[in-house]
C-alpha cells in the first residue's frame, strides 16, 4: 500500500477537482476525493474478471470487487488513475479504458466520486500481490446474482457501481 505522504486529489460534493491532501488525512477526515475503477469484460463480453482484496486493504478488506481501481493521485485524472490501477492491480497494459458513468459514494465516512470505465481484455491477468489475493472471470448472470444478494462479500462501493452497470447496459 502506499506510503503515508502520498497525496490524493481532494473532489468537492460536484466531482470537481479542488486540492490535495495526505491519503490518511482523506480516510481520518472522510474528505472528498475520486477514483478511477475499471472493469474488466471477457473479448466477447460475457464475463467479468472479479477479484479477492487482500486482508490489508485500508478500506473494505478481503471483499470481493469488479471493478480494478484506486483513488486519483494530485496532480492525476480519473482516466490516467484508471489507466494506472489497471496496469498495477491486473498486469493489464496496452487497452485504452472507456468512460462509462460517474458514481457517488458516501457512507458518511467515505465520500468519493467513482469515474468508472470499462475495457475488453482476453489477455493475461498478473495481480498485484499486495492488493489481490485471487481473482477469475464471471459470467454476467451470475455477478448480477451475487451484487443483488446484500450477504454476499462484495465490496459495497463496487456492488453500487456495477448495479448501475447493470441498469445502464446489462
């Protein structure tokens, strides 16, 4: 994970970028900040890579996601962190991510803007040890099933994002 100095783009409530700020002082302040989070379809579109986050996780640790991303560094857009988390977490390079849709979330602790993108990819995955436990693909109806079942370890940000997936183009 990275260090306490990194610094993280703050967002106001509109999605609009405003400042900086260490990553502890967003968590400990539950300040506004974004993300660049990307999913990851099979060439043919049926499936959906889905990962195991590790136990060291500073948010939601050992949950499941869809959706491969991190917060927005200062100085960094939601494409180019989409960009980056996916060459990290994944190993996945050389596919330019598509702007999808924006969504909100806020628990009252954490507030961030989600700029989801989407990619096609039938290469091979490398996960980033320190962030991913295990991942596999998963076919369409069956991450539906699973987001919509509110007892199952899934991460509750991501569960958002691909509801709203699913209500956009599934």
């Amino acid at each position: 994970m990275p260090g306490s100095d990194e610094l993280v783009a703050l967002y106001d409530s509109t999605g609009h970028p405003v400042g900086e700020a260490t990553r502890p002082r967003v968590r400990a302040e539950g300040l506004w900040h974004a993300a660049g989070v990307v999913l990851v379809r099979s060439g043919d579109g049926q499936a959906v890579y889905v990962h195991l986050r590790t136990a060291t996780k500073d948010t939601f640790p050992s949950t499941w996601d869809c959706w491969a991303g991190g917060v927005v560094a200062a100085g960094e857009t939601p494409a180019e962190c989409a960009r980056r988390e996916l060459a990290e977490e994944l190993g996945v390079h050389g596919v330019e991510p598509e702007p999808l849709f924006t969504k909100i979330y806020d628990d009252g602790s954490i507030r961030c803007h989600n700029f989801a993108f989407e990619v096609r990819w039938d290469g091979p995955i490398h996960h980033q040890a320190e962030e991913i436990v295990k991942g596999h693909w998963m076919p369409l109806d069956e991450l539906r099933a699973w987001i919509d079942d509110p007892a199952s370890p899934f991460i509750p940000d991501g569960r958002l994002g691909a509801q709203e997936w699913f209500r956009r183009y599934g």
